[in-house]
C-alpha cells in the first residue's frame, strides 16, 4: 500500500516538471512566430512602398499608404520613411527627398536629405548604370514586444529583437 503512494507522488512530481517545460516551449514558439509574422509584414510595406513611389506617387503619399495598410500597431510602435536617391554622377548618390511617417522611427540608414546616400553595392551598380535616374528606397521600423514571460527573457537576444526593420530598393 505504501508503494503505490509513493509511485503516485512520483508522477505528479514528473508532470510538474514536463508541463513547466512544455509550456515554455509552447510560450517560445508563440513569440517566435509572432516575431516571424511580424518581419514579414513589414518585408511587404517596405516591398509595396518602394513601388508605389516608383510608380510616381509622392513620397509623403506612400509613407501614408504604408503606413494605413499595416495591422501591426504602427502608431505606437512603427515607423515608414520612404527616401529618393539620385546619382548625378559615378560614385555620388544623393538623397533628394525624405518622407517619414511615425513616432518610432531610428535613424536612416541610407541617410537624410540633401546629404550623401549610403546604398549597398548592388544598388550603386544600377544607379551607375543609368545616371541621373532616380531609386526610391522605403524602410519601415517597428517596436517589438514579446507578450509572453520567455519572450521578455530572450528580448535582448538575436532571435527576439527589439527594433524590426526592413528596407526594400526600387
């Protein structure tokens, strides 16, 4: 008769210890997913809003389409800042209008207006080859925020970041 008690207290101790586990790796895959979602969502604003500047919309215009087509809360936590870049001549990029839109907003990090662009090398590739045209670069920012205990714990990490940013050329 002891016996059995003594099995039945080791079970429960045994589910205590497996459910703690499973429910933090139940709390990580919900952050992380969330996460994921949420790169992904902005992969697309910063993809549409270089387009739709491309196509001639104004820059301020496409900041504010951007920014109304998102359902992440980018009033609160993110930020659309859609850039013109022109090369007057091989190796000189210069931004030649900026429009931002948010109040999370870091730094640009192709640069400000009237200042030097800076672009990665494919981009000054083609605005090399075609002087004096025009590339519109749009880039989102958004504020992160884990909503689970394991999400807090890992937010200073790579894998939960706490600034999300995208950047798309066109």
């Amino acid at each position: 008769m002891n016996l059995k008690r003594e099995e039945s207290g080791q079970a429960l101790v045994e589910l205590a210890l497996i459910l703690a586990i499973l429910l933090m790796f139940v709390c990580g895959i919900i952050d992380f997913g969330r996460e994921v979602y949420d790169q992904e969502v902005i992969n697309n604003l910063s993809g549409e809003g270089s387009s739709m500047a491309s196509r001639g919309t104004s820059l301020a215009d496409t900041a504010a389409a951007v920014w109304a087509d998102s359902d992440l809360s980018m009033t609160t936590q993110g930020c659309v800042m859609v850039t013109s870049v022109t090369s007057p001549a091989i190796g000189t990029y210069h931004v030649t209008g900026q429009s931002s839109l948010g109040s999370s907003c870091g730094l640009s990090k192709i640069g400000v207006t009237s200042g030097t662009a800076t672009l990665p090398a494919s981009v000054q590739t083609v605005l090399q080859a075609n002087l004096n045209s025009t590339i519109y670069v749009t880039e989102v920012f958004y504020q992160f925020n884990s909503i689970t205990p394991i999400g807090h714990l890992l937010k200073s990490t790579t894998l939960f970041p706490s600034q999300l940013y995208s950047v798309a050329y066109y």
